[in-house]
C-alpha cells in the first residue's frame, strides 16, 4: 500500500522545499516509513515535531530528545548526551526524514517543521498510539 500525504498523483514530480535545494515529491510506501520510523530517536523527533505544531529548534529538539532518554544513574552526563543527540541529528536522522519528505530541516536557521509526508507518518504513530509518550513534550 502506498501512502501520498496530499492526494497528488503517484508520479507526482513537485518540489518540495529543502534548504540543500529541492527534494522530489515521491510516494512512501507503508514499508519506506515503518523502516525510517524503526529508530526510537526518529520516532522521537517526529513526536516531538508535532508536538511543538510550528517549526521547532535543533537546540529545543534536542532538549527535548536528550532530557526523554537521560537516565540519572548513567555514568554519562546530561551534557554528553545532548552533544551526541545532536551530531546523531545532524548526521543521520534529520536527514534520514528530510530524504523522506517527512521532517523540512533548514540547516541555516536551525529549525525543523513538518515536511509534505509528515501527515503519513503521524497516522501510524496514532496508530500506535505513540504520540503520548513522554518525550513529546517540548518545554
């Protein structure tokens, strides 16, 4: 089954908006997000994405990401781990969605929103019913 977040047709080739320039609109199959959203950090940054509902900072993102997984009793500090949460972001997830159309991730100004699949991944996460979990939260 093939998902298309905007009812456009399957061989749609429109633009959508990237900071590294345009990504083609392509069609995500039911198997293309569960194997992006297999990761409990993209799954996170998703929640965390709608929960914010406008476009949120990687700073705040990683907040937000960093303080849900943190764990007191661990021999790594809180500081430690937001900076690995943050390379992981740069490096691997961000673009991980973005490639996906699922997250728009502006490098300059710093910010994630809602990309043209985001409504697609949302429907599995309620789905899921993972959108209450706790790192949702973003203050």
């Amino acid at each position: 089954m093939t998902i298309h977040s905007d009812g456009a047709h399957p061989g749609s080739n429109r633009p959508i908006s990237s900071s590294t320039g345009p990504v083609r609109r392509r069609s995500l199959s039911q198997d293309d997000l569960r194997r992006v959203l297999d990761s409990d950090r993209r799954r996170a940054i998703v929640r965390c994405v709608h929960t914010a509902d406008v476009p949120i900072t990687v700073q705040r993102l990683v907040a937000c990401l960093a303080d849900a997984e943190y764990d007191a009793t661990a021999v790594t500090t809180l500081h430690e781990l937001r900076q690995r949460v943050h390379v992981s972001l740069h490096r691997t997830h961000l673009p991980a969605l973005e490639s996906r159309g699922i997250v728009t991730y502006d490098r300059n100004e710093g910010v994630v929103s809602s990309g043209a699949n985001f409504a697609a991944v949302e429907s599995i996460l309620d789905g899921e019913a993972l959108l209450e979990h706790p790192a949702a939260r973003t203050e």
